[in-house]
C-alpha cells in the first residue's frame, strides 16, 4: 500500500482543526490499513480537541474489534468513540459542544470499507474518472435530495457548512457504511470540506498522479490555498500501488 498525507491551517484561519490518520495494524493475523480525516467543526470550541480524540481513539482502539468490516461492530466502534468524547466534555467545561466529522477508510487486500459522519469526503479517482463514494451529512445535501436546489446552487449556498451529524452534538449517533473492492487503477482520497470547497473535483482528478502521491497531496493543498484557503485543509491518499504505510 503507497499512501500519502498532508494538512495545512490555509490562508484564512489561526487554528488547525483538521486531524488525519495513516496507520497500519496488525489485527487476528492480518494487516490492515486505516485511513482516516476528521475536521472539528469551525463555529465550535475545540474542534481541534475533538478531531485529535477521534484520531487518537482510533489507533488506540481499532485492534479490539473482532471484525474489522463488521458494520455492526465499526457502528458501536465510533458510538464509543462519542461517548467518550461527550464525557471528557462533561468533565472539562472549556470543550463543551467540541464535535467532529469523521471518514475512515479500512483496507485488508483489495477490500475496503469506509465509516463516515459529517461532510468530510471518501473520493475514488482513476485516470479516467473521479467518483465520491461518500454522501454529505449536510444541509445543502438534505435540499439536493429534496430537488429544491441544484448542484452548482449548493456550491454557493449560504449554510453549505451546517451538518446534520457529527461525533460529540448527540449521545446516540447513526454512521454511513460503504464497501467496495479495490482495483489496481484506484487511487482513494479522503479530504475535508476545506479541499473540495475550493478545488473542484475535475481539477482534484488532474492534480492526481498515482505514481507520485506525496507531490499530489502537496498540489492539492496549493491549489487550495491558491484558491481563497477559507479553511483547513487536509487529504490522505492511497493506493494499492507501493509500500507499506507508516503510524502517523
């Protein structure tokens, strides 16, 4: 597995909020590779605290689960990662209402599964074509469905970055599961909202090289902050091609 990180505060903000993971673990004697971005939400306090715990739960805690690709089980996984969340604000006042997204990616061979809340992204991308594999827990999302505003309107819409789930705003929480299979021409890209608000995805698909995906992070990120850098920025990218990862 070749993969490559980035993350930068952007132009326009002091904190950086944003948090990714590329680890590997051995777990019931397989490898696995997990990915994953989470973004503490920008109007709260701490979301900088909230994004990291969610990070850190993760590679402390994924090696406990019996199965990895259980949605059942990858379900209760991030219930407890919230409610962990929720009690450390309980018990630290100055974090109250911190909160999260999350997107997750977990890879054993050619299969995939994904684990996502909130607005961050899960995108596939080839030579040819660009596919978001994930789907927005957002407002402008609810509308789309709902047929009362277009794809451009959203680009553009003046509550584009309220969400309707997040980790750390609810006790009881629902996650997205998704499993795919992975070919050899897949580059996966998981990102916050502070790349794909400012890049569009044909843009994203060119910046891309699945030969060089550390200076395709880097590209992203300019292009970005080139863009306006409204917000923090991050992506992970992977591809079955290449070597193994390492711990963050």
């Amino acid at each position: 597995m070749n993969c490559a990180y980035s993350s930068h505060v952007g132009i326009q903000r002091k904190i950086n909020q944003d948090a990714c993971l590329a680890a590997t673990i051995e777990c019931h004697n397989q490898e696995y590779y997990i990915f994953a971005v989470a973004d503490g939400l920008g109007g709260h306090r701490s979301g900088d605290v909230a994004s990291n715990m969610a990070v850190d739960y993760i590679k402390q805690n994924a090696c406990k689960m019996e199965d990895l690709f259980s949605q059942e089980e990858l379900q209760d996984f991030v219930s407890e990662m919230n409610a962990e969340m929720l009690a450390y604000a309980d018990t630290n006042q100055e974090l109250a209402g911190m909160a999260t997204t999350l997107t997750m990616a977990i890879v054993c061979g050619q299969d995939m599964c994904l684990v996502h809340i909130g607005d961050s992204r899960a995108y596939r991308v080839t030579e040819k074509d660009i596919e978001q594999l994930t789907k927005d827990h957002s407002l402008v999302q609810v509308l789309m469905d709902e047929g009362r505003i277009s794809n451009q309107e959203a680009l553009m819409h003046p509550q584009k970055n309220v969400i309707t789930r997040a980790l750390g705003t609810d006790k009881k929480i629902r996650t997205d599961y998704y499993r795919y299979t992975l070919q050899a021409e897949d580059t996966i890209m998981l990102c916050t909202d502070g790349l794909y608000n400012m890049v569009l995805e044909k843009r994203i698909q060119e910046l891309i090289d699945q030969d060089d995906l550390e200076v395709s992070a880097k590209n992203l990120i300019n292009e970005a902050n080139d863009n306006g850098g409204t917000d923090n920025i991050t992506v992970v990218l992977f591809t079955e091609k290449g070597a193994s990862t390492d711990d963050q």
